[in-house]
C-alpha cells in the first residue's frame, strides 16, 4: 500500500492514506528518536489495523456513540459499529476509511474522505486533512461540509499514540471532567495539581476548558507542546492500565457527547453543523 513522506531537517513524517489517514511514522531526525508511536514492523497495513498507527483523525466526532443515543429523523437509534475490536460505535468513520490524496509536496499533503451516510453514520459529509511540517512543528487541520439535506452535530478529534516511559507527564491548566452515575452527569476535577504523571493515573477522561497549550514530557529524549491553533477545547488523556502507550488528544467534542447531551444540560463541545457549512480545527505539535 502507498505510504506518503513527508520531511524537513528535523522531522519525518510517513502517512498511510489507505489505513484512514493514519501516522505510520513521526519522529525526531536528528536524534533519531520516535515521537508518535510508530506502526508496528509485525503488522499490515490495512484498514482495521489503524489501531496500531501513532495517529488518526476522529471525524465527524470523537468519543463513543453508545445504544440508542444518536438522534436522527425525531427519534434515538442506535448505530452499527465502526471497528471489529470495539464494542460500540466509536470515532466516526475517517480512521477505517481510504482517504484521496488531493495535493502532496515535501513538507505537506491534503487529503479528503466523502462519507456517504449509509452506513454507521447516518449523514453525508466531506472530512478534509491537511498535514504540514514547519521547522519543529507537525500541524493537522480538520475541516468538515455536511454534504446533507439535515443539520447533524459533530466534532473533530486529534488522536495521537505515544510510547510511555518512566517519565511520561502531561502539564496542563485544567484536569476538570463531566463525570457519569448510570444516566446523571456532573463536574469533578481529578487533581488541582498541573500535572498528570501518566504512570499514576491510569484514566479515560476529556478535561475541560483547555487553555490551548500543554507540554507533553514523553521520555528522556523528547518532549512537545501541543497548541490549539483553532476550535479545540478540550484535552483527552487515555492512559489504558497494564499497556506501553498513552494518548493526548486534542478535541472539540468530549467523551460520551451524545449521551450527555441526551440526558443533561452539562457541556458536550458538540457543533450542529447545518447543509453546506464547514467546521475546522487545527492543532500544532511543536518539538521542544
């Protein structure tokens, strides 16, 4: 399958258009040290095993879309499944798909995927993905169209892979999250501290009220800032227990949108994007 290059004198980046857009490849040229995590030598490149990129897009949404929480034409349906290894409808379409490579240089490439609104997500619409290398940065923008009759919500979703090391951290101004009892939402903040140890809290939470900027600490050798550049919001941080990785992800929407939209008044991040208009997000992750 085709991998597209990207580099400069700092950076190389290799992306997979036909395994949903995804990272194969990020890392540090003159130290020669990865910065996503990098897809795995044992594994193909096919659509379902994106799972093991060092990145993806989440369009048009981020999080899970759980049983009857999607609501369409008046009323709560419950959508089919995006992925054979994850139980509910989760992450949109754009990660599983192929996407059309629309322009490719050196230090850039653009990307588009048409959904079609027949399967899983019931609307039409056009993710376009463009990736660019400047200097010491690696910036992802996001636009979406709804190419549908009816207005639908949705959100965008950066969502990098990293290995964890004994000194992975991630600093931030806002550990604040909505948390769920069976059907009622509220509040809570996980710690006042700025900083999470990623070896500690072992969590699946979208943080709240972002100030844009955060610095990820990996390990000994790298670290990044990640910066909003455009409409995100919120910071997810998965640190799954008993596995080598973590992810930061910049959102727009948070985790369990739908649902807590369907049951409470408490902020989602969610867009109602009506026919012909466009949402865009951008983020920049910046070596340090």
């Amino acid at each position: 399958m085709l991998l597209l290059s990207l580099q400069n004198k700092n950076l190389y980046l290799e992306i997979s258009p036909e395994m949903g857009a995804s990272i194969t490849k990020f890392c540090d040229r003159k130290k020669n040290k990865d910065i996503f995590r990098p897809f795995p030598k044992t594994k193909k490149i096919t659509k379902n095993n994106c799972y093991f990129s060092g990145y993806f897009a989440t369009v048009p949404y981020f999080g899970v879309i759980h049983k009857d929480t999607f609501f369409y034409k008046n009323k709560y349906i419950k959508l089919s499944r995006t992925h054979p290894l994850e139980p509910d409808t989760i992450h949109g379409e754009g990660w599983i798909k192929k996407w059309k490579v629309k322009k490719h240089s050196k230090t850039s490439v653009e990307l588009m995927y048409v959904h079609q609104g027949k399967n899983s997500f019931p609307h039409k619409y056009q993710a376009w993905q463009k990736f660019s290398l400047n200097k010491n940065s690696l910036n992802i923008s996001i636009r979406l169209k709804n190419l549908d009759l009816l207005s639908f919500d949705c959100g965008i979703g950066f969502h990098p892979w990293f290995n964890i090391s004994d000194e992975s951290k991630i600093f931030s101004n806002n550990f604040s999250f909505i948390e769920k009892n069976n059907n009622n939402f509220k509040q809570k903040k996980l710690t006042a501290a700025k900083s999470l140890n990623l070896n500690k809290y072992k969590i699946d939470k979208t943080f709240l009220n972002w100030n844009g900027k955060s610095k990820l600490l990996l390990n000994k050798d790298i670290s990044l800032k990640i910066i909003n550049k455009k409409n995100i919001n919120n910071l997810h941080v998965y640190t799954p227990p008993k596995e080598n990785f973590f992810c930061i992800e910049p959102v727009t929407n948070i985790g369990d949108a739908f649902q807590i939209k369907k049951y409470s008044k408490e902020y989602t991040g969610l867009r109602n994007l009506k026919k012909n208009k466009n949402f865009e997000s951008s983020v920049e992750f910046k070596l340090l």
